[in-house]
C-alpha cells in the first residue's frame, strides 16, 4: 500500500471512520498471519493456530486503535508485532 494511502486510512480511522479501520485492519492480516506463523514452535502448533493469533491481535489493535501514534506503515505493522508478542 503507498505511504499516501496508509496516511489516509490512518487520519479517516482516527477520526472515527469504520470502514477505514476495518480496510486498514484487514490489509495486514496476511502479514500478521505470516509473522504469528513464524513465532509459533513445532511442538506448540498443535495447541496454538496462527488464524487464532491474528484474531486476538487484530481484536486488541482495534481495541486499542488510540493507543498507536505513529504516521508510518512500518510503525503500524511494529505496532501490531508488539501486540502479536505479548
């Protein structure tokens, strides 16, 4: 996505646009998808699914959508690797 477009999305989504949150949200559940894959164990991928991660991370993002300061995709996608971490 251009940074333009993300900056975008960003401001329409901080100003309370819900279709803006949801198309930034699902423009990065592949990424998250691939990075919760990664992080995952041999032996825990029997208990833990990467589709279950991305869920929880994307549910924690949008619920605390106010917390994330940053202007940058980079600092989007960071932001949500912290929240996927923890």
């Amino acid at each position: 996505m251009s940074q333009t477009h993300f900056q975008e999305l960003i401001q329409r989504t901080r100003a309370g646009d819900r279709a803006a949150e949801n198309e930034l949200l699902q423009k990065c559940r592949a990424y998250i998808s691939l990075v919760a894959r990664a992080q995952i164990e041999g032996w825990m991928r029997t208990k833990v699914d990467a589709s279950d991660l991305v869920q929880q991370t994307l549910l924690e993002a949008h619920q605390g959508l106010e917390q994330f300061k940053g202007e940058t995709e980079a600092e989007w996608l960071g932001w949500l690797r912290g929240i996927l971490k923890h």
